[in-house]
C-alpha cells in the first residue's frame, strides 16, 4: 500500500526496486510470500475466534456472522487500514494491530468484504491462472529440449530456476491484492497515550508505530535483512521497498519487503525448494561453454550459491543460540553492589575507558573509533532502532556470504549473456512434439 504523499514515480521505482530482488534472489521473494501467508492465515483466524467469541457471549454487532477470508487478512495486513487517532496521529495498521484495538473495543471493525478488496485489486486470479500455465509450459518445453538431446542454454536452465521459486511464490501470493492504491481511514476518538494507558504491557518507546509492541517482532533474518538495507542507504542506493520512517514520526507505509517471521517447518521446506532451484543451475556442469574458464566459472558459481544456502542456516541458528546462552548466563551471574562508590569525580574523569589500551590518549582515540565503527556494524538503522542491533560476530559471516551470494548470482546472470556468442546449432531447433503427439505434426 503506497504512502499518503507517494506520487507515480516513487510507485514505479518500488516497483522496479522489487523486479531487480527478484532476478538478484528468486529465493528471498518465496521467503517472503511464505512469510505474509503465514501471517494473513494467523489474522484471519484471530477475526475469525473473536467473531466466535463475540457470537457466543452476544456483545458483538451486525457483523458478528461475518468470516474473515484470506483476501481479507492480507489486505489488512498489508496496511490496508490506516488508523487517524484523536490526536491526530496517523499511521498504517497491520493485520495483528487492527485485531488488537477490535478486540479491546477501542475501534469498530471495519465494514468491509471481499467485493471492496476485489474492487481495488489490479490482478484477477484468471490472470495469475493464465500466467501460471505459460511459465509451466516453458518448463515441458525445456523438458522436451532435453528429452529430444537439444541443446539447453544455461539461459533456460536459469530460467526454470526461477520458475521454481515463482510457482509456490504465486500460489502462497494467490488470494493477495496487487497494486491497492487507498487505503480504509479508521477513525478512533482516543488518543495513543490513552490506548497505552489502557494495556499495563505497552510501551511508549517505540521506532515505527506507537503499536510497535503489539505486533513487531524481529528474528535472525530480519535482522540481517535490516542490516543490508540500511547498508544500501548509506552508500545513496535507495532501495525502493523499504519505508524510511523520519525521526519521531510512524512511518507512512509498511514496507513490500517486510520480513513476517516463519515457522521452522516453513524454513525446511524454503530449503527444500531453494535446493532445487540451485540444483537445476548444475544440469549445465558439463555443458558446452565458450572457453574452458567459462565453465570452471559456472561451476564455482553453483557450488558457492548452494553452499551459501546451508551454511547461512547453520551459521544463523548456531550463532542465535549460542548469543543467547551466553546473555543470559552473564545476566545471571551479573550481581548489583550493595557498597557505595567511593570514586570522586575526579577519579571517574581519569579512568580508563578500556584498560586493556595502555593509558595514552593516541590509543584511546583508536580504541575510540574502533569501537564506533564496530557499533556501526552492530546497527546501522538511520536512528539506531535497539530492536535492530545484533552481534557483531552474527552479523559479519552474514555479509561474507551475502557478498559470495551475489557474486555468484550476477556471474550466472553474465553467463546467460555472453554463453549466446557461440552457441551449437542444435541450440536453435525447436522440439518436435509430433514425435508424442503425431496429431499435432
């Protein structure tokens, strides 16, 4: 959902900026759709328990017999309603915070349907449909290239990779709306101090909305996905499906690339179809390439796409889990002092920020800086968001294999390229289906 003062230029870059994710890392959009699915199915369950509540205790309205569908969830999650509280702050509301001010009683449900949604979609399941067979049917071709011993272009093994990827991508993406333009304004006649007023677990800290703790929750990859965004930022590279909040403002749209957590069962079968993908890119491991280097090049390309792959999860989880034993073993044996301090002033100004530095101001300027430039490495959100901090020691093994990831991708995609300046002939045949089906000759 666009932001309230995006013009059609800001639109077409987002747009643009996501083609370009896509081609870069099929694997990343599936993780994606993976994600928003699971977490348009929860909301849709969540309405769906409290209409059930609400029927049974008979304090419901007019709208108590309505189900909530998977169209609906993901509209509201992806920041279909934009909440305008009494104090004028305006912001958009996920899935999971619209249920929390319903279920509080602090908004009226949103009268809306299907039809609303359908209205405002700009993708009709007909075209997904029609699009689907068309990829499908370049994957039979492809097949019979193979079957009929014609040349396959690592173009075309490429290709069906990403097929791979963008078929679960579609169906998880089936019932979600493309392209909403407005969202629904929900009005509230609270202010926000008062809805924190009225939960004891809020908080009035918060980065992006004032209903951050409602439903923000950040793990391993969105974290790491975080870090190279804001990596991009700096280096004047806007990536287009990220929304930038202004300090001590909500931000004005919830971002394409938002990454909603998955289960462990979700990530395994992630794995499961990225390995596939990868795996197709090894069908040209003997191919015909222009010069030797070529194809030593590919296959040095496959191996680090697919090692990439498994050792990130092994890293991650490993390096997750071995963080938080270790906080919480030195929160436990951290003990607060029950003797005053006994020094002055003086005595503080002259201590030594780090005393395994010898006491020279040259070194402690060094050790200064470095520790600045590690911090920035820890979080490098725009206004240092704690949410977003992480180990310097989880982080740096994510952006060696980030950078060998894409090395690997933008050579497979030159080899696409350049492979085309001498192709064998059988390159240019095209399959003979009558060879299986002779009423098609």
């Amino acid at each position: 959902m666009p932001g309230s003062q995006e013009g059609d230029s800001t639109i077409l870059w987002r747009k643009i900026s996501l083609t370009g994710l896509g081609i870069m890392c099929p694997e990343l959009s599936f993780e994606l759709a993976t994600g928003q699915w699971l977490s348009a199915r929860k909301i849709r369950n969540m309405f769906n328990a409290l209409h059930d509540e609400q029927k049974r205790t008979g304090t419901g309205d007019a709208q108590t017999n309505k189900r909530w569908n998977m169209e609906m969830a993901f509209f509201a999650d992806l920041g279909g309603f934009r909440l305008r509280s009494k104090d004028g702050m305006s912001f958009p509301l996920d899935g999971q915070q619209l249920h929390y001010l319903v279920s509080r009683g602090h908004i009226k449900e949103p009268e809306f349907d299907s039809r609303l949604i359908q209205d405002k979609n700009k993708v009709e399941p007909l075209l997904r449909a029609i699009t689907l067979c068309q990829i499908l049917y370049f994957m039979v071709s492809v097949a019979g290239r193979w079957a009929q011993s014609l040349f396959v272009t690592t173009a075309e093994l490429t290709t069906v990779s990403y097929i791979i990827c963008s078929i679960p991508t579609s169906l998880a993406w089936w019932y979600k709306p493309a392209d909403c333009r407005l969202p629904e304004i929900v009005d509230m006649d609270k202010t926000i101090q008062q809805i924190w007023d009225d939960d004891p677990e809020s908080t009035n800290e918060w980065y992006q909305t004032p209903l951050d703790y409602v439903s923000r929750k950040e793990w391993w990859w969105s974290l790491v996905w975080h870090s190279y965004v804001h990596f991009l930022w700096h280096l004047h590279l806007r990536f287009g499906s990220e929304a930038r909040p202004l300090e001590g403002q909500p931000i004005d749209r919830i971002a394409d690339t938002w990454q909603k957590e998955i289960t462990r069962k979700e990530l395994y079968f992630l794995l499961v179809i990225s390995t596939a993908c990868f795996s197709v890119l090894f069908l040209a491991w003997n191919d015909e390439f222009p010069t030797p280097i070529e194809r030593w090049l590919w296959r040095a390309a496959c191996l680090a796409m697919m090692w990439e792959l498994y050792t990130l999860l092994v890293v991650a989880e490993t390096a997750f889990v071995y963080h938080k034993l270790k906080d919480f073993f030195k929160s436990r044996r951290r003990r607060p002092s029950t003797q005053p301090s006994t020094t002055t002033t003086e005595d503080k100004s002259t201590t030594r920020k780090y005393p395994h530095v010898p006491a020279s101001k040259r070194w402690q300027d060094f050790a200064a800086r470095v520790d600045a430039f590690l911090e920035h490495g820890r979080n490098n959100s725009p206004h240092h968001d704690p949410c977003l901090r992480v180990h310097i020691r989880f982080i740096l093994p994510m952006w060696i294999m980030g950078f060998i990831y894409c090395v690997g991708r933008c050579y497979i995609l030159l080899a696409d390229l350049i492979e085309v300046r001498s192709l064998p002939p059988s390159a240019y045949q095209t399959v003979d289906w009558a060879k299986y089906w002779p009423h098609l000759g």
